[in-house]
C-alpha cells in the first residue's frame, strides 16, 4: 500500500528467495518493469534473475533468443524439481548437499567413484542465494568450513588441503566453534587488521553472537572502533555505549533508525549540523 512495485524489488533485489515469498503472495507483481530492472541490475549475471524467476518472466522475455537460452540453462533438470531447487536456495550439486549434511563416508565414496579431485571448485548454481557464495566458486573445504562440516573439513586438510586465514570467513558463516578451534589449532589465525576487521563484520552481519564476543575477546590487539557494521546489520548487541557522537548519529540517520534519531535531535545534546568524515 506504501511502495510502488519497483521500489519493492529495489528493496529486495538482493533476496531472491524474499522477492519469490512476495511474488507468491501477490505483494511484487512481475511486469515488463520489473523484467527491465532484472535485465538492467549491475549485479544482473550474478544473480540469474531470469532464470530463476523464469516461471515468471517468460511472457515479458524478448528477444526469443533469450528465452531459449534460459530453456537450455533450465533443460537438465525435471521440471518438478525446478521449484523445489529455488525455495531450497542453495546449490543443488550432489557434492553440495553431501558437504551441507556432513555425510563424511557418503563425501568419500563420491569423490573416490568420480575420481573428483579434493581441490576441486564448485561450479556456481542459478539456484544459489546466499549472498556471500552467490558470486563465488568456493573450494570443497571453504564450502565445508561455511556449512560448519566439521568431519568433511577435517578430512580435506588431513589429505593435503591448504589452510588458510581467508578460511576464517566461511567458518564464521558454518557459526561451528569446532572449525575455528581447528584453525587456531594449526596457528591459522587473523594475520593483520584488514583480514581480523572482514571476519569481526562477518561475524556481527551474521548476527552469530558467541563468535563475535570470542573474536573481540581472543583477538582483541586488533583495534576496532567501526561499528558501522553493527548499525548496518541492526545488530544492537555491538552498537556503542555512547550513541551521542557525531559518526553514531551519522549511521542512525544512514540506516533509518527514527526513533534514535528523534531522541538525539531531542535532547540538544549533539550539534547535528557538524561536519563529520
């Protein structure tokens, strides 16, 4: 009743299984706009709009060239299957669901029947939403570490897969306090303040509470002072004691907290109109 169909999918743009719950409940209306913006979007290849939306798209897809290349991207699945994949939202590789489940001997019987070597990529899925592998082609053990496969994870470094430090961002994802204990175990530790600040915002975007107070607690001679993230996230578990400064009022204003807004442009205790960078 508020915003128009557009601003909807702008809104949403990034949640593909969201922006599907809406169309479904006939909140999003897929028209030739809509289409245009899924055409358009910058980020357009990386999230196979139109193939996954193409139950939806279909009557507003020209040329018919693009039609048949979606029906061709589409063809190697059933046609039953096709829905169930995109309200799963994730990889529908048999390699894929075997690491999500942490099915270690089923893992090893596939890998050894297709001769599959453990340093092997994963090919991206035009049913993939999560937003941190939506773009990416993760090795089997940074997709282990990211669904918290302990026993699959373990096994691919026991057999000669490398550790490394950037590991530590799919381990904060997989929230598994086993695959970071194994990390520290092999001295796998954040190794400057760029990579220690990447996990420490992953972790509070995640909202996965018991690691970020870890990190801050065992990593704690990295300084950070940002809680840019924390006001992004609508995490309020990290958000500063003191919210009566200029760059706190800055990220309220940024990210639509009204409330605490109002309450600081109330008080008269923070001149708002300062400059801050």
């Amino acid at each position: 009743k508020i915003y128009d169909n557009t601003q909807i999918f702008n809104y949403f743009k990034k949640n593909k299984l969201l922006l599907l719950f809406l169309i479904e409940q006939k909140i999003l209306e897929v028209n030739e706009d809509i289409v245009s913006l899924m055409k358009t979007n910058k980020k357009a290849d990386k999230f196979n709009y139109l193939t996954y939306f193409y139950n939806e798209t279909k009557p507003f897809l020209k040329p018919k060239t693009l039609e048949k290349k979606i029906e061709k991207n589409l063809s190697k699945f059933e046609s039953n299957d096709i829905e169930k994949l995109r309200k799963c939202g994730e990889n529908e590789q048999n390699i894929c669901q075997l690491i999500r489940e942490d099915k270690i001997e089923e893992f090893i019987t596939f890998v050894s029947r297709n001769d599959l070597p453990l340093s092997t990529k994963i090919k991206p899925s035009i049913f993939e939403t999560n937003l941190f592998l939506i773009d990416k082609e993760p090795s089997l053990i940074e997709y282990s570490a990211f669904f918290g496969s302990i026993q699959i994870f373990k096994y691919l470094s026991l057999n000669g897969e490398p550790l490394t430090p950037s590991l530590w961002l799919f381990a904060i994802h997989g929230n598994n306090p086993e695959v970071i204990h194994f990390l520290e175990e092999k001295n796998i530790i954040p190794e400057n303040e760029s990579l220690y600040k990447k996990i420490l915002n992953e972790s509070i975007k995640c909202h996965h509470i018991e690691i970020t107070e870890y990190i801050k607690t065992n990593y704690d001679h990295f300084n950070n002072d940002d809680y840019s993230e924390s006001f992004k996230s609508f995490n309020f578990i990290f958000f500063p004691e003191n919210l009566l400064n200029e760059s706190s009022f800055f990220y309220l204003c940024k990210y639509n907290y009204l409330p605490f807004v109002e309450l600081i442009i109330n008080s008269k205790d923070l001149d708002i109109n300062k400059k801050t960078i």
